[in-house]
C-alpha cells in the first residue's frame, strides 16, 4: 500500500528537504507540497493524502487552524503530523486538541520520520502514551485551565472511563489489561468504544479529553 503524503512548510527548502528524503520510500508518494495552510487545506481536499506533515508556524493560515479544518467532522480526513522546533513547544497542545495525531521535531532522523508517517498513515497516534502525558501536563501548568466538560463522560460506561483515565495516566494496553486483570484484546476493545462514543481519533486526542473532561488533572500520573 502506497501512502500519500503532503507536506506543509512555509521554508521553501524544508519542504524540498522533507520531499526528498520521503521520495527515497517505495511504500510512499509526496502527492504535493504547500507554504501555507489555507494552501495546505486546499490541496488536501483536491489530493486527498493520507497523511499532512505539517508545520505550526505559517503565514496566512497557520498549521493549527489548517489541521483543525482538515480533521474537523471527517471521516476521510488526513492524518496531520505535526512539525516543531522545540521539544513541547507551546503550539503543540493546541495542535493536538485541534485534531492533530502527533508530533516530530524537525531536527528528527530520517528513519524516525519515515516510522512516523507509517504509524500515522496506520490510524494510532504518534506520541507514546507517557509523552503525550507530559505535554499535557506541562502545559496545563503553564495555561490557564479552561472549564471543566464532564458531560463528556456521561457517554462512558464506568469500566470505560476507568479505561480511559488510564490511557490518559500514560498506561499501554498492555499495562492497563494487567491492572484491571482482563486480556489485552478487551482493551483494546474497550479503547475502541471510547474512542467512537467521544469522535476521538486516536489516544493522543483521548488524552486531551480526559483532561478537560476533568478526569485527570496534571501532577495525577503514575
């Protein structure tokens, strides 16, 4: 299976570069390249990718409203990941929440970058569940913290909410199946249901719902 990809930089020779070490991949296809994100977002509804790596910090449209746009109510929307400066850069969190399914630095090794379009292009998110914890954490200490939404969790049974403060502690499945003493294979059943009860993409936005649900708070992980 060949995976599509677009690429989104406002640098003229980071898109070059991104493009050409992707191109070295049989199993992937730069079907375009944009230099801002209303581009970004017009080129993905004419070339359909299966993945966008997208820079935040772009002229006209920055990749935060560009990714909430592409993954906004559809089911055939791309995979967006995420490019940084920074390690836990500011806009990361806000790129998260706006739909994104993870995050690379961009000084990031080629191989690394080649794992992360695959894992993204496979529908999981990117960050490992403790990473994903400690951004959200790091940055609800550095925010204000908005409302509370607990109206979220009234979708839940209690074993998935149970499931879900643990995905959102930075637990595997693997880990979560030893606490609760079921099989793995449930929780990724009970993963599943979550994720389709709330129209959540993935764990990494899991998490951000858990946060703002109130289901977590920052300084609650193992």
């Amino acid at each position: 299976m060949t995976i599509r990809v677009l690429v989104a930089d406002d640098q003229e020779i980071v898109r070059a570069g991104y493009i050409a070490l992707l191109g070295t991949q049989p199993d992937f296809s730069v079907v375009g390249s944009a230099a801002d994100g209303a581009e970004a977002v017009r080129l993905c509804q004419r070339l359909r990718p299966d993945v966008v790596l997208m820079d935040v910090r772009m002229p006209s449209m920055d990749g935060i409203e560009a990714t909430r746009r592409l993954t906004a109510g559809q089911d055939a929307a791309p995979r967006v990941l995420v490019l940084t400066t920074f390690d836990l850069d500011q806009h990361v969190y806000d790129a998260l929440r706006a739909g994104a399914s993870g995050f690379l630095l961009k000084d990031i090794a080629a191989e690394r970058l080649f794992d992360a379009v695959r894992v993204i292009a496979a529908g999981e998110a990117l960050l490992a569940p403790t990473v994903t914890r400690r951004l959200i954490g790091e940055f609800a200490r550095l925010r204000p913290r908005g409302p509370e939404r607990p109206e979220l969790l009234r979708l839940l049974t209690p074993r998935e909410t149970e499931v879900l403060r643990l995905v959102a502690e930075g637990l595997s499945n693997a880990e979560i199946a030893a606490r609760l003493v079921v099989s793995e294979e449930t929780i990724k059943t009970h993963v599943s249901r979550v994720l389709a009860k709330l129209g959540l993409r993935d764990r990494a936005q899991a998490v951000v719902a858990a946060y703002e649900s109130g289901l977590v708070a920052p300084g609650s992980a193992r």
